[in-house]
C-alpha cells in the first residue's frame, strides 16, 4: 500500500482511523487520570501540581502537539469515511442493513461531529484561555482550578458536558472494538476481551468526565 492509498482507499482510511483512534484512547486514559486529581478534596493543590507538571514539560508539549495532529486526522478520515459510506449506500436497501448493528455504530458521524462541537467549546474553556496567558508572559497560565470552579458553575455548561461525554461513550462503545478488529485482532477469544474492555472503557471514563462538572457545579469537592 502507498502512502496516498493510506489516505485516499477505504482501507487506508479505516487504519488512519484506528491507529489515531488508540492514541486518542491513551490521550484519555491521561486526562482522566490527571483529572481525577481534583477528588484529592485538597483545594486543587495535587491536580495543580499535575497540571503544571504537563504544562511544563518538553514531552507532553510535543505530544500535545502529536494529539491535535490526530484528531485533525482522525477527523477528517472520519468525516471522509462517512461520506464514503453515504455515497455507496445511495438509495435504501430493499432488505435494511441495520438489522443486527447497534444504533450508535450506524451513528458514529453523528456522534463524532457532537464530541467535535464539544471539543470546541472545551478547547475555548481551559485550553485556549491558559495558552494565551502563557503567550502574555504569565509563565504559570491560569489557576485551572479556580478557573473550572468558575466554568462549572454554569449550569448550561455543564448539560454540554454531560451531552458531550456521553456521545463520547457511545463513540467509544463502537470505536474501541473497531479499532482492534481493523488492526487484524478479530480472534473470538481476543473479541470478548477486547470487547469487555471496550464496553468498560466506554462507561467508566466518560462516566468520570461527568462526575467532574457536577462534583465542581454541586459543590461535592472544595
């Protein structure tokens, strides 16, 4: 396969999605575990440490930088993907070929393009606000803490979350596994593995991205 067939065929594509997709899913397993700090109930003192700890470090800044480079492709090969499928479809089937298939694997367009909108309007929130501080001289960024006590006090804000992870939960019900079985891993017993682990994921980490507005909105933690 060339290097334009990896981008331009439907298998190529599928393969730009998955590995992308897998560094999304430890770029994840990150975030939540750093933003799990905030339950420490300490006033932000240890997520503070951790966040200063990513902000400050040669590494995470280029894998900040790896991270926009696969989401802006897994975008677009999602998106380009979709279209794909929409074209070749055309006209409904006599026989509907949604039989057998979960809704959310039918809708992952749609979902995608949700979690894009929430992706803006979080990037807008913390990303954005603590980089420009940074490019102002202020070398410490924004208190983050103090910053997401005063976002997620916002009751509309955090109904966006809460729609935003859980789109994010039914993407990753189909996209885990997806991911895998693209790769090659299609064993029956890798499938129940991987599938467990991929329903685990999907409920477990967005579920954490839930708690974390309300536990701020509802005053849970200090």
């Amino acid at each position: 396969m060339t290097w334009k067939e990896v981008f331009t065929s439907s298998v190529g594509k599928k393969l730009v999605m998955s590995f992308t997709g897998i560094f999304l899913i430890l770029f994840l397993i990150v975030h939540v575990g750093l933003n799990a700090c905030i339950w420490a109930n300490d006033g932000g003192a240890m997520f503070e440490q951790g966040a200063k700890f990513m902000g400050n470090n040669i590494v995470p800044r280029i894998l900040e930088v790896g991270l926009f480079a696969g989401l802006l492709l897994h975008i677009i090969q999602g998106l380009m993907l979709e279209l794909s499928n929409r074209k070749k479809r055309g006209v409904e089937y006599a026989v509907s070929y949604t039989k057998g298939s979960k809704w959310y694997s039918r809708s992952m367009g749609l979902l995608g393009t949700i979690i894009l909108m929430f992706l803006v309007l979080h990037l807008s929130d913390f990303w954005l606000p603590n980089r420009t501080n940074k490019g102002l001289g202020l070398e410490e960024g924004i208190p983050l803490y103090e910053h997401m006590q005063e976002v997620f006090n916002q009751l509309w804000v955090v109904i966006v979350y809460i729609l935003g992870c859980l789109s994010l939960g039914y993407h990753l019900a189909h996209g885990f596994q997806s991911a895998f079985r693209t790769l090659g891993v299609h064993n029956k017993r890798y499938n129940v593995i991987f599938s467990c682990l991929g329903f685990g994921f999907a409920i477990i980490v967005p579920f954490a991205f839930i708690m974390m507005p309300l536990s701020f909105h509802f005053h849970w933690i200090n």
